[in-house]
C-alpha cells in the first residue's frame, strides 16, 4: 500500500458511513481478496475514502490510494500519471472526489483506461456524508431487478414520451443502433457506473419538446444552485438540440446556456436516462444520487458513445432532472405506461 493507504486507515470517520462503505466494496464492486484496486480520493472527501479503505482492508485486497491534492493542483488539467499507472495494474478503481469545475477532460482521461482495459469502476463525484447515509443504503440487489425489468422493456420501444405536473412534455424516438445499459449499483466491466446506482439509459435518436428541470442540474452548476423547486428550468429542445432555456433565477439561466454551448455537441441531448434506486425518497441537490432518482433525467452533452454507439462527441455532459413522472413506452406491441406521478408500475 502506498502511504496514502496507511494514512487512510488511521483516519477515523463516522460510523453511519460503514453501512454504505461496506455495500460498495462487497456488494457493488464484489471485490476479491485476489485483486487490486486504486482507490482515488481528495482532501474533502478522505473520510468517506477511509470508510471505504477499511472495507477494503477487511476484504484483504491489494490496494493503493492517492489524494489527488498530493499529486497536483486542483482543478486539475490532467488525471495525475501516477494514478492512471497504478489502475494500469488494477482490476477496480474507485472514485472518491469532491469535483472542480473544468476537471471533465481529467475524469475522462481515467475512464479511457477504465474503459480500455474493462475495469470495474465506482464513480462516486461529489459523494457526500448525506448520499453515504441514503442513497449508498439502498438495497442494491433490489434496485437491479427493477433495472433490468426496465431494461427488457426500453430496449423493445421505439418511442418514449414523458410528462410531469409543472409542464414537461417531451418525446424521445429512439435510434435501434445504440445501446441501453444498465447502471443498477451492481457494478461489471460491461459499463463502469456511479455509486449509488439506479438507473438505465441510452443516448436516443431525437428529443424534442419542453423539460421542466424542478430537480437538480449536474456538474459544478448543482453545488452553486441547488434544489430548483422554487425557480425551475425550462428547457425547449427541437431535433435532439436546446433552442431556449428560461429561468427565475437569470444567473443559473445564464451559467446553464454558457455550458450548453462550449462545443458544438454541447447542447446536444447526449443522454436519456430513467432512475430507478427505490432507496432514494427526495432529491438533495447533488446530481451524483438525485440522477438515480425515480423518474427521468436526460444530459446535454457526451452521449458515452463507446457504450451507446453514438458516434458524435462533446466535452461536456451535464444532466437535468425533473420530478414526478409519467412515462409511457411506445413499441410494435402498443404501449405501456411504466410510471405515473413518479411512481413505477412495474415490480421489481
């Protein structure tokens, strides 16, 4: 082990983390004694990094562990090399860190590993004390079954419509060359996935329509803005693009716009997701478990194409959720109404 590693093992942390620390590394991760793991954390999160080391040490793994303020200036430019070598020799990574704005060229950086080598990966950016305590409790096993009943179903539909109270009404047609996965908690080198888990997405064909974003928004901009219940954001998209956002809050308005158009693909619908973690009751305005929230929430941006076969890129991703959904699912065979006011109608 590093000395970060040691260094981990002596910090105390609560004792409410050990519940959600240990689901990740036996239940999530089902880590063997056999393999090795880079554990990857920075100074605010290093407690709930220590929960997770602890559990780690129990497991008797191999493992090494960096914070990354140690090994260069936050926010970082680059993923440092000395963590993208160390997971070159490891099995599983995961990712413990309170993010920085403009570190997504970083994060991609250490999932092209990930993803060229079939890691098993936990990214849990910015975990939190409250998501260790909820989200990370939910039962795993259950939120699987659910996924996958989703799954069997979105895979078979050819169109997607959603509503909800405060106003969206969007459709997404769904392109048959991409791919649906799965990202239930139950983690494979098949897709690495955030902790906690609970949701099944693709990137679709075409979107259009209004998304009233009443949840949460993603990236650097969910920390500043919170809970958007009381000024949500309204999203107009035309053929899979933003053409207009509106919002109470002109400086959310703004930075929202601004990130939507960094690139070319910025303001494209890279993703289409639905939530499916049961343990989650309430968004807490943090995009790594509201995202897992049941309903939908769809991300402007990357569309993850070595998963999905989307074959366009962008630098950006950031996601938006809404609240209390009905979605119905349109295919060859009819349609299904799989959830009405945020509440599934299927069993999991």
């Amino acid at each position: 082990m590093t000395k970060t590693a040691t260094d981990l093992l002596l910090l105390p942390y609560p004792a409410e983390f050990t519940e959600g620390a240990h689901s990740a590394v036996t239940t999530c991760l089902r880590i063997a004694p056999t393999e090795k793991v880079t554990l990857i954390t920075d100074r605010a999160t290093e407690q709930i990094a220590a929960s997770i080391g602890e559990q780690l040490a129990v497991c008797g793994c191999q493992w090494n562990a960096f914070l990354l303020e140690d090994l260069a200036p936050r926010p970082l430019i680059n993923m440092p090399e000395p963590v993208l070598t160390d997971m070159e020799s490891s099995q599983v990574s995961i990712f413990a860190v309170q993010v920085q704005q403009n570190e997504l060229r970083s994060r991609m950086q250490m999932t092209d590993v990930v993803n060229r080598r079939r890691m098993r990966h936990a990214h849990m950016v910015n975990i939190t004390p409250e998501i260790m305590c909820q989200g990370m409790r939910a039962d795993f096993d259950l939120v699987d079954r659910l996924s996958q009943q989703v799954l069997e179903r979105v895979r078979r539909a050819t169109r997607i419509r959603a509503t909800t109270a405060a106003g969206t009404d969007i459709t997404a047609e769904m392109n048959p060359g991409y791919k649906w996965f799965k990202t239930s908690g139950i983690i494979s080198p098949e897709k690495w996935g955030n902790l906690p888990g609970g949701e099944c997405f693709t990137s679709p064909g075409e979107v259009n329509g209004t998304f009233v974003v009443d949840g949460v928004v993603g990236d650097w901009l969910c920390a500043r803005y919170g809970l958007l219940a009381a000024t949500p954001l309204t999203i107009e998209i035309a053929g899979n693009r933003i053409v207009s956002c509106s919002c109470a809050n002109k400086a959310l308005e703004t930075d929202f716009w601004s990130y939507t158009h960094t690139d070319e693909n910025s303001d494209r619908v890279g993703e289409f997701a639905i939530g499916t973690n049961l343990g989650i009751k309430r968004v807490i305005g943090n995009i790594l478990q509201d995202e897992k929230f049941p309903g939908i929430h769809i991300a402007f941006g990357n569309p993850y194409g070595e998963h999905t076969g989307a074959p366009w890129h962008s630098g950006t991703h950031i996601d938006v959720v809404g609240l209390g959904f009905n979605i119905w699912l349109e295919s060859e065979s009819g349609q299904e109404q799989i959830m009405r006011n945020g509440q599934f109608l299927i069993a999991a």
